[in-house]
C-alpha cells in the first residue's frame, strides 16, 4: 500500500498538470455501477455513481495537497468548494493523457474506473484491485475519520504528539511496530518505512512500547520523519503495483535494508519475520533487540 512518500509523490506530480483545469466530462466504470447495485461500495463512497457524475462535471481544480495518506483535490463549482478525497488503497494509480492508449501497461489500462475529461486531456484514476477511495465532502468535517489523524510528521507538534500517544494504556502494552503504523499515533507512516526506522535504530519490531525509553523514542521519530523525506526525494518506493502518476516508478526501493530482505545487509544473518497488528515484520535477530 502506498505510504506517504508515494502519496506525496503523486501530489507533487498532479499539482503542475492538473491544478486550474476543469472537469467536462465524467465516465465510471461498469464495475462500480455493478458494485453499487450489488450493495457494495467499489472506490466511489457514499455516493451514487450517476449523482457523482453530475456533481462533478463541471468542477474546476483548485488545489492539490496530500494529508497523511489522502490526496485532497480542492475544487469549485460555481460559488461552492468542496473537498474530493481520494486513497489510493493497494493499487490506485493516476495518469494525465491525451489518449487512453497512452496508458503503456496493460493492467492499469485494464481496470480504469474513473475518467474525468478536461479542456485538455484525460485525468484517469485506475485500480487493479480496487481497494482505493473517492469521497465528495464539503470539507473533511463531513468524514469524521479524517479529523482523527495524526499531525503531518513534519509538523512542529507531530513529535510531542507521538510521545503523548505512546504514554496512552491503549499503547504502551502494543509492539512498537504496530503503534508506529497507527494513523492516530504518526500519519503516513505504513510497513515499509517503519519496518525501515525499526532496523536503523535497532529495535525488535515486537518490543512493547512501555520497555522503550523516551530518549529511544524520540530519536525513533526523528529517524521516522528522516526516512520519509529521503523516500519522498527518491520518488518513493515502488513495490508490486505502485506507481507515480503515468506509469513513473520510484526508487527508494533500491536504498531499502530491511524491508524484504532474506539477509541481513549488515551483518549477514538470515532474517526472521513475524505478523503484527496484521501485516509481515521482517528483522534482524541479531541487529535489532
């Protein structure tokens, strides 16, 4: 899934293109209406596929800003803004054509779900295994979870935050994998990064918060925030179907030591792997304790 870096990325991309442009035109895919009609709620939430439609077209693209892991699109129609957010799940994917057949690989052309058609071009929204999200709000009090999130890591208080988060019964007693992955405790922060932090600092991903120092843990923070922007600067990592926006791969994937790693890169011991808060923690038995 897609972490910060990979969200932030795509922003940084969309921004130039996409900001100023207004939607003329919108199609969504048979596979959402399908979804709708079975009870399902496929990538649109909240919101029927045909009054989407109609609500959207016509909306111009203020802004593009990314908050944790969501893409905010501002937009405008007539007197009115509104919020459009969008996650990408496992697999969403944007692209900015001309053409449909611009989109090189197959299994992105294959599960288009959204087309939004401007003045100039196509904005694509794809998703193989449709796990992504687009809600229309007034603004982000309309979908209370998002006003649950952690401050941006980045953010002045985001570290004060952490510490207070982790001090909470409900934290102290979780492997710190686990607490490091939780959107409330640090935003955008997934698998990857943090199984990343873990093995700079030398810390088993199962170690219970409460048997980690303060000390410990503000510099795991700084190592967090550290790891985030050397990924955002490297285009983030592609693994399995992540992609920038028009198929562009990242590179973060190449700096990584731990995260799917059979051996040890400093040592040479075989690595282990354990299942926390639901996802594979890869670590080193000898490196980290």
């Amino acid at each position: 899934m897609p972490e910060l870096p990979e969200v932030e990325g795509v922003v940084r991309s969309l921004r130039p293109v996409a900001i100023g442009r207004t939607l003329n035109k919108v199609r969504v895919s048979e596979t959402i209406y399908r979804s709708k009609s079975e009870g399902k709620e496929a990538i649109l939430k909240g919101i029927d596929p045909d009054e989407f439609i109609k609500r959207m077209e016509g909306m111009k693209i203020l802004d593009i800003t990314r908050r944790s892991k969501y893409i905010y699109f501002r937009l405008k129609k007539g007197n009115t803004e509104y919020l459009f957010v969008n996650h990408l799940g496992m697999t969403g994917a944007w692209f900015t054509v001309n053409r449909i057949d611009e989109i090189t690989e197959e299994k992105f052309r294959k599960h288009i779900h959204v087309i939004f058609e401007a003045e100039e071009g196509f904005l694509i929204f794809s998703d193989i295994r449709r796990f992504g999200e687009m809600r229309l709000l007034r603004s982000e009090e309309d979908y209370p979870p998002l006003l649950l999130m952690a401050p941006e890591p980045f953010d002045e208080m985001a570290l004060s935050h952490f510490l207070s988060m982790c001090e909470l019964p409900k934290y102290k007693e979780k492997p710190i994998k686990e607490v490091i992955m939780d959107g409330h405790v640090i935003s955008g922060c997934g698998n990857i990064y943090a199984t990343e932090a873990l093995f700079r600092m030398g810390i088993r991903p199962s170690r219970k918060v409460k048997m980690i120092s303060k000390a410990r843990k503000e510099e795991l923070f700084i190592t967090i925030v550290s790891i985030l922007n050397e990924s955002i600067e490297a285009g983030g990592s592609t693994i399995s179907d992540y992609r920038n926006i028009n198929g562009e791969a990242g590179g973060m994937q190449h700096r990584l030591k731990m995260y799917g790693r059979k051996v040890c890169l400093t040592c040479g011991t075989p690595t282990k792997s354990l299942q926390i808060g639901g996802r594979t923690s890869v670590y080193c038995p000898a490196c980290q304790k």
